[in-house]
C-alpha cells in the first residue's frame, strides 16, 4: 500500500460532524471543574496549592483541545504532543514557584502596598 493510499484511508482530512451531547458533556466537565478549582483555593492545602491549581488548569485545557479544538479525530500522535506539552508545561512553572516559601515572610514583614498607606499624598511630595 503507497503512502498516498494509507493517508485517504486514514479519513484524518475529513469533517467529522461532533454530536452536541458530547460538547455539553465536556462542557458540564469543564464547569465542574472550575467549581473544583475554586474549591480548591478556598481550602489551604500547604504546599500543595499550587500543584493542585495547575493540574486542574492542565486537566481543563486537555479537554478544551482534545474535543473543542478537535483533536481526538485527528491524528493521536498531535493530540499526545499537544498534553505533554502542556504537562511540562505545568511542570516547567511548578519549578520556578517552589521558591516561593523563601521569600513569604519577607513579603509578610514588609507590610501593605504604598498605595493603601494613608496620608499617600505626603509621600508623592
């Protein structure tokens, strides 16, 4: 079988007609989990926080691609790059946040913004 052959056969390049139960099913999913997402910064986890935050977010944005961008029809092997991408993704600023908790007292200790001291106009003279 030629090349050519194999890729007709493959029906990637045609339309493909979604059925609307499926997009309202992703589309409580996603409602769903925005509820979860913000049940989850109402609850103190530690450390957890933001781990917990980007996965969700990482979760939301595979379904978003996979069926809205319809992704799950086309070929696996760019629906699998695009969620490892956006896995290490996630990952990449999991790292850069893990410092955080070395410098929260500094910011804790330093006290309120400027701009909500009072008596501001004395400091802009």
């Amino acid at each position: 079988m030629s090349d050519t052959q194999a890729h007709t056969e493959s029906h990637a390049d045609e339309p493909h007609a979604v059925p609307l139960w499926l997009l309202v099913g992703v589309f409580g999913l996603l409602l769903v989990l925005t509820v979860v997402t913000v049940g989850a910064w109402m609850v103190d986890l530690g450390s957890l926080n933001i781990p917990v935050a980007i996965g969700i977010a990482v979760v939301k944005a595979s379904f978003v691609a996979l069926y809205f961008m319809h992704l799950r029809w086309d070929s696996p092997f760019n629906g699998a790059v695009l969620i490892f991408a956006m896995v290490f993704v996630a990952l990449f600023i999991s790292f850069s946040l893990i410092d955080t908790s070395q410098y929260q007292g500094n910011v804790k200790e330093a006290g309120p913004p400027p701009a909500e001291i009072e008596g501001l106009e004395k400091l802009a003279e």
